[in-house]
C-alpha cells in the first residue's frame, strides 16, 4: 500500500468515531491581544 | 477604428458608450457583431499614465481605505489593467434584492467565461460533514482587456474608438439625450447617437450623473439616490491557526478534489475557498463571505509564535501541535476573508467641494462607514471554521482581536470592487436605473457595471459586470 493510501485509511479509523460523538463547544480564551478558538478539554 | 484628432461632428452613431472598461469594451463588441456603428469614448489612453490618473484623485470621509486615484484605472481596458483575476458569478441568494435573478444572468455565463478566457466551472460542495460550510470554486483570468482588444478596435469597421476624450456634459430634452459634449485633447466636440450608455466604473457612472443632475436638463428622473448604496467587498486577514494538514489534505476528499489548490493562489488557474451555506447564513442572520486557508510553506516559522503564545494558555496542547509539526503532519495557516458589505444609503458618493480635476469639475467625495453587520459576519464564520477544526480536532485558530472586541474599531482593507451608487430596482424612489439598466425618467440613457448591482455578495465582481453588458446588448440590439 503506497504511504499515502496508508494515510487517508489511517485518517478515516480516527475520524469516524468522532461522528458519533456530540459537537463541542468552542471557547474563547484571550492571550496577549488575540483570541483563541478552543474545546473545553484543551488543557 | 481610432479617432485620434479629426472627427466628423455630422457623424451619426447607433451608441455612445462612456467608458472602455470590461462593461464598455463588451457592450461594443456585441454591437459591433450586429453591425450597429458605436462611438467608444475612453478619457484615458493606450496605457495608463500618471497625467490621466490624476483626474481620478477624489476626497475619503470615513473608513473607505483606498486612495480613489490609486484602486481604478482611467485608461484603455481599465481596472482589468490590474486586477487578480478571481472570477466567480454571484450566488442566487445574491439577488434577493435585485429586480431580476440569478437565471436571468445564467445563459450569459458560458459567452462571459470565454471573453476572460477561463472555463466555465463555478463548483460548490459542501465542506465535509458540515451543513454550514462550503467549498468554492474561482476560475483566475489573465486577461487584460486593455491588450485584448485594442487591435480588434483598431481595425474594427463599426466601431471607433475616441482616446483622451472626457465626457463633459451629456445634452438633450424631454428625457431624451442627443449629443454628448466632449473633450478631446483640449478640443470641445460634440457626438451624436441613438442611445448613450455610460460604463466608467463603480465611482464615475454616480459622478457623472451628479454632474449633469447639477445642469437640470430633465434628461432622467429627479430626487434618484444617485450615489447612494456605494459598497465594497471588507478584505482583512480574521486569523491565523496550526492545521493538521495531512488530514486536510486527505480527508476532504471532495468531487473537486483539488482542495489543496486553495492555497496555490499564484500562478493556479483556480482556486477554492470556504464559505458558509445560504441556509447558515439565513440562520444566523449574516451576509455572504468567503475564507481562504492559506497554508503555510515548512519555511514559514510563523507557528512558532503561534504555539509560544498557546503553551501559555493550553501547553499540553501546543506539546501535542508542536509534536505534529516536527513530524510535518501539522504546519500554520492564515485566515483571510473578502465579504460582502450591505448597501447602506448613508454610504454614497458625492461631489466633493474641495477636489476639482484638471477639466473645471468636482471630484468624487466617498462617505463610507461599514456597518456592525459586517464585523458580525467575519465573526461569525470564523468562529464556525474554528468549531469545524475542534470538532474533527485538525486545528486551532488564534482569531485576530477585532472581532471580539466591541471597542475595537474594525479597519479592513478592501477589494477594489466599487460598487453600487447608480443602482438596478423597481422605481426611481429607490434605485436609478431598471432592470433593463435604463435611467429612470430617461428614453435613451443606460447604464453599465457594477454601479448597478443592489448587492454584490462575495465575489469579484467582474464576471458580473460582463453578464450584464451581454445582456445589455442583447436588449439595446432589440430597440435600436
């Protein structure tokens, strides 16, 4: 299997479960001047 | 042919077109094909000069953020003579204002896509698994119409084209127009015709009919908002962000199937862009936009400050992103965006009384101000890509500080796309010109380009600006 196919089968095992998960939601956090976009468990 | 200094004033014409623009040069090639005989009248010449662009100069009240001498160019061809290229028709919901739709521009598309010599392929696919998000498709033209097309008026039969000439007064009675005074190379003449159509760009066709409004010739209707719902397209950069872009890349398989072309802006032929469904933009009340993600080059360091300034919020998170990046699965990315800007009536041009050009006549005067609307929308869609990378974890976007900040005043850059200010309605209490771009109150003045647009969504405008004038030749070709 060529390094690239191996990726994209690679990439479709993690991304699937993600489907049947809830949408998070996205927080804002200010460092400095701008903001930024993350979930609640980004630590 | 061109008429250089001697003109035989006696000579009858079909059509005066003011303005050699992508909107006039269109406007006379379709004519010509019809065999009717056309005077094109450009102010500027063969190629743009400093001495011509001066009579462009004009006065800023506002956040406008262009000098107005600098954004259009008064010369043969135009602004073609400098613009990028990027070419998209407008969506349907575009016209939700206008008198006519969408299917009334559609049969030209095909004939607009071949004179800017791009294919005709607009594709849209839903970005994956989203229902809010889209991916775009814009063709890139190289075409200047100003190298296009001069030799073919050169030695055209039916057209003549009259260079360094300004239009000065426009003169007639009862609505109707007869002859058209001019200034050509310091000389007074006058042009005589059917029909005139004045094509001069976004600022000129709302300035010229301010100045012959002045002149009270009854030649169109009184009390139009001549001037008035002058818009632009916001260009700003909304952020920047660390993407995973092997995931990117593999993931959103699409029937494009180009999505990494997005970022090849230089020399691609197309283009892409994200932009956000008509149903999300109903929902959330906002206007139409479009994002491009522009990826990084692994010689670009910028993440660095990026993930120096995330460790200090979420350090296991930018361990995990800085981890990626070594590996060159993740790299940075900037977020820009070109929307749309509503027509507001306060936002308008005037004539200025502080600039006089070269000729004796005022300048144009731009009152602009853009609405909270139109921060709102930035806002908006980039805080639903954000909610996309977090939801399928390919990203984190660092949103610039404008958009969240209320007392934060919004400067935006802007895409050199002047539009509104004569614009296309049902009657002249709030538009100038009819569907079938006639002046108000007028039996035979028209008007071309994108002055007359009641919106202008997202996209460049041009492609537009030439559907129109088909379609304009198309009627005129019907009356004369």
């Amino acid at each position: 299997m060529k390094k690239r196919n191996f990726i994209k089968v690679l990439f479709s095992i993690f991304i699937i479960p993600n489907f049947l998960f809830e949408k998070k939601k996205v927080i804002k956090r200010k460092y400095s001047k701008n903001y930024w976009l993350l979930s609640k468990n980004d630590k | 042919m061109i008429i250089k200094d001697s003109f035989l004033e006696e000579k009858y014409y079909d059509v005066i077109i003011v303005g050699a623009g992508p909107a006039g040069i269109t406007l006379a090639n379709k004519l010509e094909e019809k065999k009717f005989n056309v005077a094109l009248i450009e102010a500027g010449s063969e190629d743009f000069s400093a001495d011509s662009q001066e009579y462009y100069i004009g006065e800023n009240v506002g956040e406008f953020p262009q000098e107005t001498d600098v954004s259009r160019l008064r010369m043969f061809g135009g602004t073609t003579g400098h613009w990028g290229g990027s070419s998209r028709p407008l969506d349907a919901y575009d016209f939700n204002n206008w008198p006519i739709k969408k299917k009334n521009l559609d049969p030209y598309v095909e004939e607009a896509s071949k004179i800017i010599e791009v294919k005709n392929e607009f594709r849209e696919v839903p970005f994956p698994n989203s229902k809010n998000l889209k991916i775009i498709e814009f063709q890139v033209s190289r075409v200047r119409f100003g190298e296009k097309y001069f030799n073919d008026m050169k030695n055209s039969k039916y057209i003549d084209l009259f260079l360094n000439t300004n239009l000065l007064e426009i003169n007639g009675e009862n609505g109707k127009f007869n002859k058209a005074n001019c200034l050509m190379n310091g000389k007074k003449i006058n042009i005589s015709a059917k029909l005139l159509v004045i094509a001069t760009g976004g600022i000129e066709n709302s300035r010229i009919l301010l100045l012959n409004e002045r002149k009270e010739q009854k030649l169109f209707a009184t009390k139009m908002p001549i001037g008035e719902y002058w818009y632009e397209h916001p260009f700003s950069e909304l952020g920047k962000a660390i993407i995973n872009e092997k995931i990117i890349n593999s993931y959103l398989r699409t029937d494009l199937n180009h999505f990494v072309n997005m970022y090849h802006t230089g020399d691609a032929s197309v283009t892409y862009s994200i932009a956000p469904t008509e149903n999300f933009i109903k929902d959330n009340q906002i206007l139409n936009s479009c994002i491009w993600l522009v990826l990084h080059k692994r010689t670009n360091k910028g993440w660095k400050n990026l993930l120096k300034d995330l460790f200090c919020i979420a350090p296991e998170l930018s361990n995990n992103m800085l981890k990626l990046i070594d590996r060159k699965v993740s790299c940075g990315a900037t977020l820009y965006s070109s929307w749309e800007q509503e027509g507001q009536k306060n936002n308008k041009i005037v004539l200025s009384d502080k600039i006089i050009d070269k000729n004796g006549y005022p300048g144009p005067k731009i009152i602009y101000k853009k609405s909270n609307l139109v921060k709102r929308t930035a806002k908006v869609c980039v805080e639903e890509i954000g909610k996309y990378l977090i939801d399928y974890n390919i990203g984190r976007i660092r949103a610039n500080s404008f958009l969240f900040d209320d007392e934060e005043s919004f400067i935006s850059g802007a895409g050199w796309h002047h539009m509104g200010g004569t614009i296309m309605g049902d009657n002249p209490k709030n538009a100038v010109v009819d569907k079938n771009l006639k002046l108000f109150g007028s039996k035979n003045i028209y008007v071309a380009g994108s002055s007359v647009f009641p919106s202008g969504g997202h996209a460049n405008p041009t492609i537009t600006i030439i559907q129109l004038s088909l379609r304009l030749a198309e009627h005129l070709s019907k009356i004369i």
